[in-house]
C-alpha cells in the first residue's frame, strides 16, 4: 500500500476547510479562499494509536464535511467532532473507538462522513455499528446498522428502483443498508489479499455499481435490482487487470477512466463498462486522481503533476501539464468556478 487519500479541502461562501497534522496534534483549519489566509483553527490532542502503520502517512486522511452551518471531521485515530463553521467552537465530539466499538485502522481512520437528509452518515466498523446516522448540530445518533467491518473508502448513497441505500466497502466485501433507517439490504464478497478496500465505489445508469482495489482484488460491475425488501446483486463482469486502488476514477458514457495499478507502473486507462475490457492505456502519471470537466479531465498525480486532457473511447490526449508540486499528492483536486484548490501531503 502507498497510501490512503489525504484531505481534499471543502469551500462555502469564500472559505476553503481543511485538515493537518501538526506533531501529535490534528488541525481544523478555515481558510480564506482568495488569500489563504487563516480564518480560524482548532486543534485537538489526537496521537497514532498503538499498532497503526505510518509509513505512508499519519493522516488526517477523511474529507471536512459541510452540513447546514457544522462542520464535522473525522482524524487519523478516529476521533470526530462538530464545529461551528464560522467560529470553530467546538459542539460536540466521538471517540469512534471508545465510544462506539470502532476498530483501530492499520493505516488510520480515512472515510468521510457524508450528508443525508437531516443526517450524516458515519462508517463506524467493529463490534457494535457498521454505519451510523448522526445529527450534525448534536452529534446525537439516529440510527446504527448491525455491526459489520469497514475499509478505507468513503460511504455513498444511490437510489436503488426508489430506495436509497447506503453503500460500504468492508475489507473483503460490499455492503448496502438501508439510508433512512440502516437495515441491511445485501452484501457481496470482494476479497483481496492484503483486506484493504479503499476506492469509493462508482455508480452508473442503469442500476450498475463497479467496486475495485489493488493487487488480485481486481474490478467487477454489479447490476442492482429490486424485488420488495430484498436487492439482488448480480455480478455482470469481474477482472483483475483494472485495479483503481485509492485515487479517483470517472464514468462518462460507457467508458471509466482513471489510474489504474498499486505498484509502477501506473497507467491511466478507458473500462469498456458493459464488458470490463480494457480500451487502452497510457504511461505518464502515477497513481493520479482525477475530475471530469466540461468533457475533459483534471489530473493530478501522486509525484505532484497537474495536468489537463482528453479521454474519449479513440484515446488519450494531454493538452497541458506542470510539475507543481514537490511532495506526495494523493488528494482529489477541488474546482470552483474556474478555480482549483489543491494540495500536497
């Protein structure tokens, strides 16, 4: 493993929220989004815990979320908290771990919370919760799924034939509750050798959901359909030639694009979606997350190149690149408008 996904930043109104570490101490940091300048910072005591590799990092890995006027963290040792997004006061706070049985993660806690409704969802993991839904003012909890074991990938939602689901990457499978209430709706093994998922599945019309990971985990494509309470998975291709391991891919049409490989060489490289067929691939960025604007992508790779290109099913064209940054990048670039944010380990 090279890593887990660090930090990409979150914009409102002019301010860009982000996270740090600063010693064994993580940093909530508001920043003005013209200038850079640092509007307000909260920090909190929130060392390795024993047994946690940091050899690739040693967090935050999660995304700051943005729900009504909180702001809500999760860091490397799993402790989360709700800010006020203007002040960073802090409103509440979890010890995922102590609190709610979590397991302490290998690499670090590294899912984002999400919003949902009224709610965030949380993937918890471990011996008691699966998945949480929280209050964002309150920190109070809704609801918790059954317990089941979390990877390292962010939870999403997708509506299945009129039902919203909750979809969560385990170690060694796909897992999908219920969004409104956390009742489990079906689960599909995806084994790999190491248990470690952490690509956030990609959804796609026509009711198909691709899960991927590194080394013999491969890729497959699942079609979803419902029949009253129960959702059936039915597995539509698998290969282990495509592995998107932590970084971004993009589904335009009938293709996927994206970096594909956990060791160099890495290779950006079109998914044929109906078949699993790779349509080509390219040499030129490592490890690269990428964004899908106005029918061209936005690169930015592990060794710091930003790049803007074409992908189409006929190939792959660069139209610009620059070596912009000096430090391992494993952060998803954030456009507003014409401007992008982005940001190094």
């Amino acid at each position: 493993v090279r890593g887990i996904h660090i930090v990409p930043s979150s914009f409102v109104k002019g301010t860009l929220y982000t996270m740090y570490r600063k010693g064994d101490d993580e940093v909530v940091a508001a920043l003005d989004a013209e200038t850079g300048k640092t509007r307000w910072e909260y920090s909190y005591a929130a060392p390795p815990l024993k047994g946690q590799t940091l050899g690739y990092g040693n967090g935050p890995n999660s995304t700051p979320l943005l729900a009504g006027k909180q702001l809500v963290t999760v860091g490397f040792p799993a402790k989360m908290h709700g800010l006020d997004a203007d002040t960073g006061k802090v409103l509440w706070s979890h010890d995922l771990i102590k609190e709610f049985g979590a397991k302490s993660q290998e690499y670090g806690y590294s899912a984002s919370p999400m919003s949902y409704k009224d709610g965030i969802l949380v993937a918890v993991g471990g011996s008691q919760i699966g998945v949480a839904c929280m209050n964002p003012a309150t920190g109070a909890v809704i609801w918790k799924s059954d317990p089941f074991d979390i990877g390292y990938a962010s939870p999403m939602v997708v509506a299945v034939d009129g039902e919203d689901q909750c979809i969560l990457m385990g170690p060694r499978e796909v897992v999908a509750v219920r969004a409104d209430n956390g009742q489990l709706r079906w689960r599909f093994p995806h084994e790999n050798q190491v248990k470690i998922n952490c690509f956030t599945p990609l959804w796609g019309p026509g009711n198909r959901l691709l899960v991927s990971s590194q080394g013999d985990g491969g890729s497959r494509m699942f079609k979803l359909s419902r029949d009253g309470e129960k959702t059936k998975p039915e597995e539509q291709w698998f290969t282990q030639k495509t592995r998107f391991f932590h970084s971004t891919a993009v589904w335009i049409g009938d293709y996927i694009y994206g970096s594909t490989g956990d060791q160099p060489p890495t290779f950006i490289a079109a998914v044929d979606v109906k078949t699993g067929e790779m349509k080509w691939k390219e040499r030129g960025f490592s490890g690269a997350n990428c964004l899908s604007v106005d029918g061209k992508l936005i690169l930015l790779d592990e060794d710091g190149q930003l790049a803007l290109a074409t992908a189409t099913p006929a190939g792959f064209t660069v139209h610009s690149k620059v070596q912009l940054l000096q430090n391992t990048a494993w952060t998803t670039p954030t456009l507003v408008g014409t401007r992008l944010y982005i940001r190094d380990r």
